[in-house]
C-alpha cells in the first residue's frame, strides 16, 4: 500500500492509474479507523482495479471548536489497519493546503432542501463543509466509484445530490450499517466512550428495532413518545429522533404506503455524539 502526503505526488500517480486505465475505487474519511471504514473498501474491491483510501480531518464541517479539537487523531494505527486489510492500494494523507489553497472557506450550495434537514438544522453550515471537501477530493481522487456508510444516512443523499448538480460522473454506492456486537453503530467517537457507555449505548439500536415493530402498527406520535420516554434516563440526552421520508428526508407525521420511510436517532452520552438510524420495513 502506498502512502501519500502531499497533493503533488498523489496526483501523479492518479495520472498513472488513468493512463492505465484502471478503475479507481474511493472511500475518504476522517481517521481514526474501525471496521465500518474497513467495509467500505470490501465494497469497493468488488467493482474497482485500485481502491483509494484518504485521511483528513475537515475542519469545515465542524461548527464546534471543542468538538474539532476533540476528534480522535490516529493516523499511524490508521495506516497500519488499512495496511492489514489488504483492501486498499494507496491512502491519500492531504495537507490543509492541499484541500484549501486559498485559504478554509466553505462553498455554499443547494442541495434542494435536504440540507436543512436534520443534521443540517442542528449543524449549521455542516452539509457546505462537507460539500466543500468532497468535492475537492473527488476532483483530485477522480474515481469512477465512491463509497460512503448508510451510517451517515443524509451525508450519502447529499454526496449524490453533489455529483448530480456538479456532473461528476462518479458511481456513488450506500455502504450498510457496521456495528458492534451489541448493536452500537462503530464510529471513530464511540472512542471517547467507557466500556460502560458503549453497552449502555447498545439501548439506542434496541430502540430503532423497537420502532421498526412499531412503525404501521401505531402512529408516529406515538413512537415518538415512546421513543422520548425510553430516553428519559439521565446518562444519556436524546438531542432528536424522527420518522423521514427517505427520499425528501422531510420529518413524517403519519405514513402513506407507497413511501419508504427511515429512522433517525441522535443521543449525547457524556458529550459524545452518537448518531444512527435504520430503513423501516
Ligand atoms: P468518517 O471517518 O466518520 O467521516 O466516516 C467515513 C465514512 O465511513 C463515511 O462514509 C461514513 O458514513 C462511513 N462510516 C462510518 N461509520 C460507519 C459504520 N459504522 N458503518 C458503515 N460505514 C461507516
């Protein structure tokens, strides 16, 4: 596995892999490696000649100062993870100034409303950051195929939305929920949780499957009180939890059956924020 730090040398061997004609796989994230990154770049050796990992902590993306400073940072464990995967051919480590030249500015687009939604209204100006560097990893990845989690639901509607107004040409594929074995979603955060947290963490994937029964069989008021009265609990604040359409991302107040619907969670526990969600059958 190769190893890139800087813009200059990973471009060229990108004009390499093109001159060759190879079909390039891409996968980025922000560090601090699990096994939910790692299925990304299962998916993506099915389809692609050369997978393309990249580490980089975005910092407009962040709009809490404390919660971009907090982020785990793990970069040598990283390499050797993916070094032992055996799934990936080179990771690209770029520079601040690789991805911002001139200077952190988020770009501002319109996603068509789905923006607004969700963690787009409880992160402002989360969904441009995002935008700002994917879009400037995908211009300087060029792959043909681009794999992001179901974890991150609205992220992976906003990546397609951005290759859709921008005409990337690149294949974006949903990669499904990673999760411990108690049913917590693995994310880099569940890092800064104790072994006691995360088990009791697990409550927030028994309550989506609780919903699941639930959904068609009461309404969603009533899930939703239910759900609020399972968090009534004070090692953990539940910050949201909605019914989506899963096209509109719009809140739901009731069903119509030819609509597919998801689940969105999102809970504190001691600071950390735990995000999860689940499509409902
Ligand atoms: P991050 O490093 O958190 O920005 O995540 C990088 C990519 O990995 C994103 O596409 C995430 O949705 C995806 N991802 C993170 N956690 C998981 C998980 N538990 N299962 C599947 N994909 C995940």
């Amino acid at each position: 596995m190769q190893v890139f730090y800087d813009k200059d040398s990973f471009s060229k061997y990108i004009d390499l892999q093109k001159e060759q004609n190879n079909m390039i796989g891409f996968a980025p994230t922000m560090g601090a490696l699990h096994a939910g990154h790692i299925s990304l770049y299962e998916e993506a050796n099915k389809d692609n000649d050369i997978v393309i990992s990249s580490i980089f902590v975005n910092p407009t993306q962040f709009n809490n100062a404390e919660d971009l400073e907090k982020y785990p940072r793990t970069v040598e464990n990283d390499i050797e993870k993916l070094q032992n995967s055996k799934l990936v051919d080179a990771v690209y480590i770029p520079k601040v100034e690789d991805i911002y030249p001139n200077g952190m500015e988020r770009k501002h687009y319109n996603f068509g409303g789905i923006e607004n939604e969700m963690e787009g209204a409880a992160r402002p100006g989360h969904f441009d950051g995002v935008g700002t560097v994917v879009e400037e990893l995908f211009r300087q990845v060029r792959p043909d195929n681009a794999y992001f989690g179901e974890k991150d639901f609205q992220q992976l509607k906003i990546i397609e939305k951005l290759v859709d107004i921008l005409n990337l040409g690149i294949k974006i594929h949903g990669v499904k929920i990673h999760r411990e074995k108690n049913g917590l979603a693995m994310s880099s955060r569940n890092m800064r949780l104790s072994e006691a947290e995360k088990e009791s963490s697990s409550v927030i994937y028994q309550t989506l499957k609780k919903v699941d029964d639930w959904f068609r069989v009461v309404t969603i008021p009533e899930i939703k009180s239910r759900v609020e009265e399972i968090f009534d609990r004070d090692d953990m604040v539940l910050e949201y939890f909605l019914i989506a359409n899963e096209d509109t991302l719009k809140e739901a107040d009731f069903f119509s059956e030819d609509e597919n619907y998801r689940a969105f969670i999102v809970v504190n526990v001691d600071q950390v924020r735990l995000i999860d969600n689940m499509h409902l059958k």
